[in-house]
C-alpha cells in the first residue's frame, strides 16, 4: 500500500456514485469466477440465491460454520473454499462502499483498495481466518489505514462490544467492522474538510 494520505492527497471527485464507480472499476475475472463458485456453493447447499447484498452475509455466515467441517475432512479444499468466500465478501464490501480490487499474483497479496477512504484489506484473508479460527499470517486480513487515522479508528473499534473470536470471524461481524472503520474515516475526512477527496490506484502503490 501507498505511504499514506501525506503524500497521496486522492483526486476531487465529488461525492461519486457507486455505479459510476462500478463501471469504473469492475471486479477482474479472477473475482468474478471466485463469486461464481462461492454463489454455486451456497446455492447447492441451501437452495438460497447470494445476490451481492449485505443481507446475504448471514447465510455465508451459516456456510462458513458448515465448511470448517468439509475444510477439516479434506484440507486441500481450504484455499478454493476460502477464496471463494472471500472474493463474494469483497465485492459485497466493493459494491457497498465502493472500492476496486488488486488480483494479480499469490492470493495473500491481493487487496480491495477503498475509494471515499484511504483503507484497505484482504476479504480472503478474512475467509482464510473464517474457515480455520486462526489468524492467517501473511494474508494481511486485518483493515490498513492511514497511520495519522489509526489512534481513531483503533478507538472506535476498541469501543464495541467484545465478542467470541468465532463470532467475530464471521463474514458479516467483519462487514460491520468495516462499516464502523469506513464510517470513522469519513467522519476524520469531514472534520478535515477532505469529504469529496476520493482516493484511486495511484493512492495505493
């Protein structure tokens, strides 16, 4: 990721529209075909059709607890699954708030870069922890911030309510842990009168 807000100030957009962004930034095959599998999963098991919207995540909630079983049965299933799971919880996020994706090369180093905020992680990483209850080393699952936003958003999240680490790794715990650290970001850009800066590859190289 980029060296920070500092020397990457984003470029003024106003406030943007997520389709507009969409089209600008469209998932890659690799995102799409991961979807695909992870929508061809759940159908086959549930009979219930993933539509791309926050209401979907407790159902991958409930897939994710059925996996951990298929994951131990047979561990070299752990990345398909895992990748799967976490490119349709990306492009949950992406298309909630607005976001590209970096997919090239090893798994653990793609990323979904923010557009209204300077934050980025990696939903696969997340699927990874999800599947397994362990932390995946390397595969950077946690949110990266700005280092001057990071006292404020550790603040906020340290305000939540705790919760068991198998909840917390859950798909939909983590979309609600990206809507409080998304929305503390915006709020800091507000104050800062940096609302309408929106933030593209570039920014993050």
């Amino acid at each position: 990721m980029g060296s920070g807000k500092d020397g990457l100030n984003g470029t003024s957009h106003g406030s943007g529209e997520l389709a507009a962004e969409a089209a600008e930034y469209p998932p890659p095959q690799a995102i799409l075909e991961l979807c695909a599998s992870c929508v061809r999963f759940v159908g086959t098991r549930y009979k219930v059709a993933l539509d791309y919207t926050p209401e979907t995540l407790p159902i991958l909630d409930q897939y994710v607890r059925d996996a951990r079983a298929d994951v131990s049965d047979r561990p070299e299933t752990l990345e398909l699954i895992a990748s799967a799971v976490g490119a349709y919880l990306g492009e949950v996020m992406r298309q909630s708030y607005g976001a590209f994706w970096f997919a090239e090369g090893a798994h653990e180093a793609w990323r979904l870069y923010f557009v209204h905020v300077y934050l980025a992680c990696n939903p696969l990483g997340m699927a990874y922890e999800a599947l397994t209850l362990a932390d995946a080393e390397g595969w950077h699952s946690h949110f990266e911030v700005d280092p001057a936003d990071g006292d404020a958003v550790a603040a906020r999240l340290g305000a939540l309510p705790d919760v068991e680490q198998e909840a917390f790794a859950l798909p939909t715990t983590r979309f609600e842990a990206l809507t409080v650290v998304h929305d503390t970001l915006r709020d800091l850009m507000r104050a800062q009168n940096t609302a309408d800066v929106e933030f593209g590859p570039d920014d993050y190289r």
